[in-house]
C-alpha cells in the first residue's frame, strides 16, 4: 500500500470516492456494494461507466469513512473481488 498519510489530509469520518475497474459483468456493481456494505452499511447507488468497446466497467461508489485504515481496507476488500483490475 502507498504511504499516502489521508490522517494529515483529510477530516474524518468523510466521504470518500471508490473508483473500481473491472470486466463488464451485470453483478459488478453489486458485488461491489456488496463489500462496501460489510466495511461501511449504508445507502449506496454506484455509477457505471463502460470502456469504449464494453469489455470494461468503471463503478464509481461514495463511501462514508471514518480512517485512514478504513480506507486502506476497503481498498483490499475491493481489489479482492474477482472480476475487478484496479481500483483507485
């Protein structure tokens, strides 16, 4: 993980945008909300943006978060599912 120090920069909790890349499967999206939902329960209506030829989906999903280890966390728990190739 990157040492980026969110502690010094941001105020939490906080809102906290999740970009996540992945094949363009109808379950990504909420496999997606899925995990957020054991990190942080809540509300979520993620935004969907396919690549130019379709293979690909960006999801873009706005997560309350309350630390710097909750990001980091997160970010795992999102790499962590299968279909998905970044997450930013």
């Amino acid at each position: 993980m990157q040492k980026t120090r969110f502690d010094e920069l941001v105020e939490f909790p906080c809102h906290f945008t999740f970009k996540v890349m992945g094949l363009a499967v109808p379950e990504l999206p909420d496999t997606i909300v899925a995990v957020a939902q054991q990190h942080a329960p809540g509300d979520y209506s993620p935004t969907v943006k396919p690549s130019s030829k379709g293979n690909y989906h960006s999801v873009s999903i706005k997560v309350q978060v309350t630390s710097q280890q909750h990001i980091e966390a997160l970010y795992r728990a999102l790499a962590d599912i299968e279909e998905v190739r970044y997450v930013l």
